[in-house]
C-alpha cells in the first residue's frame, strides 16, 4: 500500500492531514463500539457518514459510535480490494498496531519529502546553499 495514509481519533476524520494528490480509491478501517470494520470508498467522509447515520455496511449499522481510524489512498479500485482483503485477514492486534504506528510513518513520510525540497532541521527551515 503506497500514496497516503492517515490515521485519526477524529470522529470525521477531518483534522488529518492530506497529501496534495487525491486518488480515487481509498480502503479504510473505522472503530465502531470497540469493533473494527474495514472496507473501500471513494470518498472516506461520506462513508465514514454514511456508517454514522446508519446507512452504512450492516456491521455498522446501529454502532453508537463510529470512528476513522484508518485510511490510506491507493490508485485503483482493483488495488483497493486487494488491501481490503489482507487487512480484513489481519487479527485484531495487528490492526491495532497499523493503526498506532499510522502518525509516525505520516511524520516520517513528510520529513522525507520535505528533505528533498531542500528543507531541514526540526522546525523545516531552509538548508543554505
């Protein structure tokens, strides 16, 4: 899995961080009532509403609260369901530790590609020249 990840305690999802480049399909994990539901979208903000509202997968429906927990932006529906698949696969605990682990690999993505743009340091101040 490539492209952007996000990982948020945000009942929307909304405070998370995105990357400039918005691919079309995304597969997500969202917490509902201490369970763990994962599956595809285009658009994780309606799904994760359409879940809340009770229109969402029947898993879902009748959870009272429901959460983004996970989503990470893949290039092709075909590449989606594949990632939906293993992740489905995955036991609980290592879901969990996707999860977690999410914000770091985020922070350390990030540093990466701003270091190519000859930005450094802990703040991002420009590297002289």
């Amino acid at each position: 899995m490539s492209a952007e990840h996000d990982s948020t305690e945000s009942d929307g999802g909304r405070d998370a961080p995105q990357c400039p480049q918005s691919p079309q399909w995304w597969v997500y994990i969202i917490e509902c009532d201490d369970r763990l539901y994962t599956g595809i979208t285009t658009d994780p903000e309606r799904r994760l509403h359409e879940h809340q509202s009770g229109r969402g997968a029947r898993f879902t429906r009748g959870a009272r609260r429901v959460t983004m927990r996970y989503r990470c932006a893949l290039g092709s529906r075909s590449i989606a369901l594949r990632a939906e698949y293993r992740l489905k696969n995955l036991p609980r605990g290592d879901k969990l530790a996707l999860i977690r682990a999410q914000p770091m690999r985020d922070a350390l993505l990030a540093r990466l590609a701003l270091s190519e743009h000859g930005v450094h340091g802990e703040h991002g101040e420009l590297a002289e020249n």
